[in-house]
C-alpha cells in the first residue's frame, strides 16, 4: 500500500492554524489529524484520544527517554508532543495525516522526517496578527508583549518552508490547504504513477 | 514586479488535453494559454492571434533560424511552434501561463525553462485511450494502428514530469490542475513571502 502523506502546518503563535484546520477538516473528511500526547489534566469536555492522549509525567518522561516522540514541547509547565508510532501507523495505513504544531516543533519534524509536507501559514499582517493576540483578552499586558515579539521572530521561520499560505480568511486558506494536499499527491516524485501498467504488445 | 509561472501540460495524443483546459480556462480566467504559430492555413472561424499566429512558410523558417522558438514541430508537412517572446512578455507582466503541447515540445520546453511546472496528463487506462483515438473515427485502421503505439510509447514519459493527473473526468481534472497552478504559487522556493516585511523593533 502506498504510505500516506505527512502534511506539517505551523506559523506563529496567534495566526489562526486551528479554525483553519477545522474548515479542513470539513473539507476533506478522509484527512487525519494529529492528536497530541499530555500531561496536562484533560478540561470538561475533553475526550481520550480525541483531544489529546492525557499521560502521567512519569510515563510521558519515560517515553521521552525512549525516544517515542516526533516533537515535544514544554509550556506553561506542562509536556506536550507527538508520538512517532501513532504517526507511523496512519501513514503506514495510507492514510495522510495532518501535524498542527508551532515552529520549534515543526523544526524538530523536519529533521526527523524531511519527506514531510511542511507549510508556513502566515497573517495577512503583522497588524493583524498583533489584533489576534492581543483581542484573546486573556493575558496581561507583559504576557502579551512577550507573544508580540515571539510571533515576530517566528515570522522569520517561513524560510524553512516548502509553502507559504497567508490565512486573510478561513475558508479561502483551508481551500489552499487543501490544495497543496492534492497536488503533492500527484507529484511524481511521491509515487504518483498512470493507473494502468498494461503490458505493451 | 514577480514573474508569472510557465505551467506545461502534456500527455499522450488522445488523452484530453483540449477540453481540460477549456474547463480549466472557465475556472481559472486570469491564466493565459499559450497561442501558437503555424504555417498551415486558418480554418473557418479561426483568428489570428486567438487560435494560432498564422505565418508563411518563409516567415516560420526565418524565425527558426533566429532561435525564436521555444519548441516546434513538423506535423503532416505543417510547421508549429511557440514562440519565445510571445511566452517571455506574458510571464514578464505577472501572468500565468499554460502550454499544452505534445510530450516532444514539452521536452524542448523544459531543456531551455527547468524553472517550468511540467503536468503529464494519463488516461484512466490504456483502453479508455485507444477508445478515445479509434472514437474520432477521422482516420484509417493504419493511422489509427500508428497513433496507439504512439500514445503507449509517449505514456513511458510521465517519469520526466513533476506531476501526474489521470484524466477519469474533465471537471475533476480541471479542478486538480488548478490545486497544482495555485499550490505551485504558495512555494517559498517560488518566491512566495509573507504580505508584509515591517521593520521589527
């Protein structure tokens, strides 16, 4: 079976990578998501498997030193990352499978699996992005101005892109998205191939 | 001001090429189709300038002596080509532009344009082709017999192309040729960058 496609979405922090994955989602229902690995408690609503994959900290350090994950992050205290078995398995399954995370993370997705997908999505300004974080409501003024600053180096990161997407309305950037996901799969270079080898007389 | 992309799109004879890109062309109007030169007559209803630049036999040969084109063919005692600075002005001024030629042109095309996106376009099988080819119902057995070992011999060369559509159905196709135009405008290797380079603090 032909391995799926492993399509890696970052941009700054603020940028709006969620709503857009959700009008993904919709879009195209055969597409898999990634779910990410937490220590974290899981929040009213919040589903096993669905959400996240709520671990202990001894056991997400334990897969930690095993070297289980894709890319791991440490934030406000909690771990947070993707285990490269539940990867394997949708891709193996040819299934393309879908990695929402941050610039560091994409970073370490990169060098572990550079057949990846990889696509910077980046506001429409900086002014706009500002807008985001800043409208959230729930930070303070010094929390706000440190996320300012990360989202303006992390704009700096588009190099490392193979695509570049500026999400100016949801819709039209999940339409983009999608795509970028239907024509890397008809890239020669990834396999694509005439349906039919009928042997020439 | 940024250049426009050169898309070549090629396949076997036979294969559909035509009514794609009239699809294609309701889809996309801002993309250009590249017009071609011929030394052979115009048919009724036939405009210079919109169906083909119509030269005399001496003009074709002075030209082809310049180098002026970019690819060209003898087809049936008939010459055709594309002529450099018809493509160089269109993708000067920003535009997008669509060459549908045969698998020999596209050949030419990508020696003297590697920067070109080169699209094969396949059959959804080696039989749904040969019934497209004897369908026309213009041509004699032997002439048929010669067109579909042709198109099996042109089908080898979908290796040399970045990407392989398969023709099963003229809207889908035309769909998916507009992902590849638009997904190909997103690539940082491309020159894609984010709306705005503000200076940072």
């Amino acid at each position: 079976m032909k391995k799926g496609l492993l399509i890696v979405l970052s941009g700054p922090s603020g940028v709006g990578k969620g709503t857009v994955c959700r009008s993904l989602q919709a879009r195209m229902p055969g597409l898999c998501f990634s779910v990410s690995a937490t220590t974290r408690p899981p929040r009213p609503g919040e589903i096993e498997g669905r959400d996240y994959y709520f671990l202990s900290d001894d056991h997400f350090q334990r897969l930690l030193a095993e070297g289980a994950f894709l890319e791991w992050a440490l934030v406000h205290g909690r771990h947070y990352g993707t285990l490269k078995d539940k990867v394997s398995k949708v891709l193996a399954s040819g299934n393309d499978l879908l990695l929402e995370i941050d610039i560091q993370g994409a970073e370490q997705v990169r060098r572990q699996m550079p057949e990846a997908v990889t696509i910077f999505m980046a506001p429409p300004s900086m002014a706009a992005l500002e807008q985001r974080i800043i409208g959230r409501g729930t930070e303070d003024a010094v929390k706000i101005r440190q996320r300012l600053e990360a989202a303006r180096r992390e704009m700096e990161a588009y190099r490392n892109y193979e695509y570049l997407v500026v999400n100016d309305e949801v819709e039209a950037t999940a339409a983009l998205l999608a795509s970028i996901i239907q024509s890397e799969k008809c890239r020669v270079s990834r396999g694509a191939r005439p349906p039919v080898q009928e042997v020439s007389e």
